[in-house]
C-alpha cells in the first residue's frame, strides 16, 4: 500500500481540519478507509482499563451493529486482552502482530456472532494516545477478500499515527476551553466562584473571589488545589468535590461551613457544573466543580418579589430561598425568623419542589444567578426587602 504525495498531503488536511469540524473525523476517517483499500474504520475513547467505551466515531458499518459492538463485542474481541499490554503510541496488524492465528479468530464468538455477517476478517488496531484517564484506540477493518494489513501497509498507518495524536491534542485543548468558559459563563456576577476542573485542581477564580483568597485565615490555594484551615471542614469539602466532579450526575452538591477568626463565617456553595457539549461527537463531557464563596459580612441584595415571580413561590417561600443562597442552615433560619425548624424545613421541601431542585446548594446556585441577585455590602444578614406574608 503506498499513497501518493498528493493523497498523503490531502488526507493530513483533512485530519488537521478534523478538530474544528463537526463531522471532521467522521470524514477523516472515511479518507483513511478509501486510501487503505479497508473496510471500515472507528476511533474509540475508553476509560483508563480500556473495557469502557465513553464515546467513539465510525464510518462503513450499520449504526446497530456499532452500538452492538460498543455495549457488549467490544471486549469479545480476542485481540483485545493482548493489545492492553502492546507498546501505546502505534497500530498493529491483527494478521501479524498477535499471538492468537487466524483459526483461533475464526472460531471465537466475536467472529461468529458479530464480525462474520459484516464480512470483518482482518484489521489494525492500536492505543494511539492517552490522555486524561482516557485511551483512545484506532480500528481499521478489512474484509476476507481484502486482505490483511501486511508489513508495508503497517509501515504507512504508522507513519499517520503522530500526526492524528496532534490532531487528537488539539481537539482535546479546544473542547477544554469550551468547558471552562462554559462553566465561567454560570457565573453570576455577584458571586465569588472558583472552578475546579475533573482532577480536582483549580482552573480558574474571578476576580472577587481572589479578595476572599487574599486572607488567608480560612482559605488558600496551594498547588492548584483548595485548603481549608479547618480540617473537619477540608474533609467535608474533599468529599463533596468527590462526589461531584464523578462521571455520575447523581450529586447534587452541598454547603461547606468555613469559620474565620474574629470573623463571619464563609459559606461555600460547592456545585456540579456539566457544560453543554453536544455538539462535541469524541471525548466525552467532564464535569467541572463551582465553589460559590458567600459571606455572611458581604451580603446579597435579593430582590424577594421579583425572586418570588420568577420561581413561582410564596413570600415566605422566596424568603427562605434567600436565605439558603445567603448560606443559612434550616437552624438559622428558624432562629433569625422566629420559625420552628420543622416548618423551615417543610418550607424548603416546597421550594426544592418547584424550582426542580434536589439540595440547598442547588438552590443556593439557581438565586445567585437569577436575575433578582444583586451583590450589595453592608447589609445586615437578616435585613430583606419584603416581610413574609
């Protein structure tokens, strides 16, 4: 197999253009199958073990037929033990570079129940890059009659593998970016925030929250990660960062106390943020922590009718939904508006209700960055615009 210099320039083209595309791969992908004379090709972005398929792009075979490869034949194929342990960074031919022969292939399930009725005899397949917990693999397929990836033919896939891990680097960048100003555009400009990143780092502060970072007192950063100087309440934030920059949805956050000397107390509103990125077909979408950074000292001007209008609640109701974006625990809500905290809580069950929301730091996000919100200092922590009715 040998490609002319204008075919080999035109499909590096066409791979540099992939990232910026929305079916670059798929096209990219479609040239390589063309110019190697194959059957069908895919990218796969795994997990770290390589028996996950977060997400992947192919072209040439039925889409059933995929989805049935990614959720089950993926790890039926009886190569893929083998190649977890091959040197990353290159492909390799099924025919030539793996201990198990042809004839052990043909009578494997993966064959028989999925390969054979599309006519996939032969192949290249490798670990091209990891990055971020993730591999990403490359499969080139051929059919019986193509034939297998000979030597020569190796020697030309491999010569493109540097080249879509560039391709591959530059996607990764762009879709980084996406998220982080994705996650930067939640801010509301009344709330202190820093943004934490999947592997628990900090990525980004506004510029009022480097105000609170400047008193060291109760929180720093140090190497890119949040300290808190108590550790009860470190632990408590390590947790919850855990929970929310996981891959499952499930959490919904939560408020860490933070107590100063001499001082009020922060509240740290910590939230999942999971940007939109539907338009990304290949790495799949990681979530992003927000720490909102209230101070009981630095209040918020709530406009409690306009909340009460734009969530649909009563006026006790926006009051205590105030209260929780102010950090407020059910306690001091009862105890600053002379209210049980049985029926503080029972209020809340109401709010969490009709905002759709499932935990006081959701809350908590959805009235800083609603329109109501306004950042004022000097107020008094209880002092609200309307009494509760």
């Amino acid at each position: 197999m040998q490609l002319s210099e204008h075919r080999h320039q035109a499909l590096l083209d066409s791979l540099y253009l992939a990232p910026f595309n929305s079916t670059g791969w798929q096209q990219f992908l479609n040239e390589l199958v063309g110019l190697t004379g194959s059957r069908s090709a895919r990218m796969l972005i795994l997990n770290r073990e390589a028996d996950k398929v977060h997400s992947s792009i192919q072209v040439n075979t039925d889409q059933s037929a995929h989805l049935a490869y990614v959720d089950h034949y993926v790890n039926l194929c009886p190569w893929r033990p083998e190649l977890k342990q091959k040197t990353p960074g290159r492909l390799y031919s099924t025919f030539l570079d793996f201990s198990r022969d042809q004839k052990d292939f043909y009578r494997s399930e993966f064959f028989n129940d999925w390969a054979k009725p599309l006519d996939i005899h032969h192949g290249a397949c490798g670990t091209i890059w990891c990055h971020d917990e993730l591999n990403v693999q490359l499969l080139v397929q051929r059919t019986g009659g193509q034939g297998h990836f000979c030597y020569d033919s190796m020697q030309v896939l491999n010569d493109l593998v540097p080249h879509i891990r560039r391709a591959l680097l530059i996607e990764s960048l762009q879709w980084q970016q996406h998220y982080q100003q994705a996650a930067r555009d939640q801010q509301h400009n009344c709330a202190p925030m820093i943004l934490i990143n999947a592997q628990g780092r900090v990525v980004y502060t506004s510029k009022e929250a480097e105000d609170y970072l400047s008193d060291t007192s109760a929180i720093i950063i140090r190497a890119e990660q949040i300290q808190l100087r108590s550790q009860r309440a470190q632990q408590t934030l390590l947790a919850t960062l855990q929970e929310v920059l996981s891959s499952r949805r499930g959490s919904a956050g939560n408020i860490v106390a933070v107590e100063r000397p001499g001082q009020p107390d922060l509240r740290l509103l910590v939230m999942p943020v999971h940007p939109d990125a539907t338009d990304n077909p290949l790495f799949p979408v990681r979530a992003f922590a927000a720490v909102f950074i209230v101070d009981t000292e630095s209040e918020l001007q709530i406009n409690q009718p306009l909340l009460a209008e734009l969530l649909g609640l009563t006026n006790a109701e926006a009051r205590t939904a105030a209260a929780v974006a102010r950090g407020m625990s059910p306690a001091e809500m009862a105890r600053c508006y002379n209210l049980s905290v049985h029926t503080v809580r029972s209020q809340l069950k109401s709010v969490f209700r009709k905002t759709g929301t499932s935990s006081q730091a959701q809350l908590g996000n959805l009235v800083l960055n609603s329109p109501a919100t306004q950042r004022a200092l000097g107020q008094p922590v209880c002092g609200f615009n309307q009494p509760a009715k």
